[in-house]
C-alpha cells in the first residue's frame, strides 16, 4: 500500500511559497502578510494560530495575531476585520474557528474581503468555485487534491465518494473532484445504506468528524482512501475518521494520521497568502 505522506507535498509547496515570497519583497519592498484574528484562548485554536504564525514567518511573510477576549462582541470582532480589510499592507486575514458563543457563522462569513479571504470561506469564493472560476480554494480539500496529484492518482473517470458535507471541506471537496472529472457521490450523516455506497468507489475521502467511523467494509478493494478527520481518543492517542490498519489492508493508497491531510491545509493556506499578494499587487 501507498501511504500517501504529506510532507514531501508540503515542503514542495513551501518552497514556492518562499520563493514568491523573497520576490515579492524584491518588487514591492514589503514582505506579504497575514492576519489571524482569534477570540478567546481555546487551547487548540492557540495552537492552531501559532503553528500558523510559525509557518508564515519560515516562508519569508510577515505575521500577526490579534487576540480578542472571549467576551468580544460580534460588533468589536467585525471593526477589527474592516480595519485589516481596509490596510494595504494586510493581504490575507483569517478568522480562527470556532468563535464563542453568540456569533452567526451566516454573518462572519462575509466579514473578510473576497480578495483577503485566504481560508476561502466568504460567499462570493464559494460560489466561484462552485463555478470552476479562478478563486481562493478551501485550504483543507485543496490540499488532499494536492496530495492526489503529487502521488499521480488521477480521478479523472473515477467514481468519489466524499463522506461528510462542511461547508469547510465536504461541499468544496466533492465540487472540486467533480471539476477534475470524477463522478462524485456525495455522502453524510443522513446517507441510508452508506456501506453499499462507499464500497463502488475507486477514490474515498472521509470528512465526517467522528472518530473510526469507517471499517474496511466501507471500503473496496484497491481503493484509495483520504482520512481528513483527527481526534485523540481516550489513550491520547491521534486518529482519524478511518480505522487505518484495518483499512489498510484492502486500499491501494492511504493518508496516514498524522502526517496526511493535516500538513497540507497550512501548506495551501500560505499558498492562497502569497496568491492573495501578488493578485492585488498587479
């Protein structure tokens, strides 16, 4: 079996990342930047923005996080984004998920301006992708499409089947392999006869956030197998949506977790940072 590792992919793109990165400063003599927002201390959201923080300073970016009290208003946390919107120097801002209580995912959704919308969340991204526009794509499901292309398995005439329907990796990752020529059946909580379904499909990728949902029963022979979940069960243990060892011995190609999708979703977060720079550059 193909253990489909993220690093290679990930180091690759970081490369370019740096390397548009020194000839941006070279042109505009200021380095691209990104702004993270993050609103309260959960630990996890902590960790998130500093490893992201650490990734943008590495490629060459300039970085900041702004940490608001968990008691901010929607009202304080929107007049920091209009203020990022409206700096020049800013080219990317990223609000860090979830939010506290008390915030409609429907308004923050379109606080970031399109062009600086690197986690591509915002309403007109969105539905420029849905429209196979040039746009900011999703970081997470951009980078599995990554990871299939650096491994070469091309989903092109094959059937997918994306289990999991967020708006943050479900929905863009079946619109994006069904605009790289695969027929995509689209899978969820509510899906009736599940194993039946799964079990056709030559491409699998799994974004339903629970923790060893899906057994080789799920899964055909050969297949190859994208695990985007990450949990740590009750050892401390980190695993994902699919039960590796078990899966492993019927797929031909397989994310690890760790070291899989997870990577690449900074990767192209960086990726979509630089682009955001050198697009309102022009």
């Amino acid at each position: 079996m193909l253990t489909l590792a993220a690093k290679p992919v990930a180091e690759k793109i970081r490369k370019s990342v740096q390397e548009r990165s020194a000839a941006f400063l070279v042109r505009h003599h200021r380095a691209p930047k990104l702004s993270v927002v993050l609103v309260g201390t959960d630990p996890a959201s902590v960790i998130y923005t500093r490893k992201k923080g650490e990734a943008a300073i590495a490629c060459g970016m300039e970085h900041e996080t702004i940490t608001l009290p968990v008691t901010s208003t929607p009202v304080e946390v929107k007049n920091v984004i209009d203020r990022l919107n409206a700096d020049p120097r800013v080219d990317g801002i990223l609000i860090q998920r979830p939010l506290p209580k008390g915030f409609r995912e429907e308004e923050v959704l379109y606080w970031v301006a399109p062009e600086k919308d690197v986690d591509a969340f915002h309403p007109v991204n969105t539905g420029r992708l849905a429209l196979g526009l040039p746009c900011f794509q999703p970081c997470t499901p951009a980078g599995v499409m990554e990871l299939l292309k650096h491994y070469e398995v091309q989903p092109a005439g094959k059937l997918a089947c994306v289990i999991g329907r967020s708006s943050i990796v479900g929905k863009p990752m079946a619109a994006m392999l069904l605009q790289a020529d695969a027929t995509v059946l689209h899978c969820h909580s509510r899906t009736p006869n599940l194993r039946a379904i799964s079990s056709q499909a030559d491409i699998v990728v799994v974004a339903a956030g629970k923790p060893g949902l899906i057994d080789s029963s799920y899964v055909r022979e050969g297949a190859v197998v994208v695990d985007v979940g990450i949990h740590r069960n009750a050892e401390g243990k980190v695993v994902g949506d699919v039960v590796f060892d078990d899966v492993a011995r019927k797929a031909s190609a397989m994310t690890p977790v760790p070291g899989g999708v997870g990577p690449m979703t900074i990767a192209v977060l960086l990726q979509n940072t630089i682009w955001a720079a050198e697009e309102r550059s022009r």
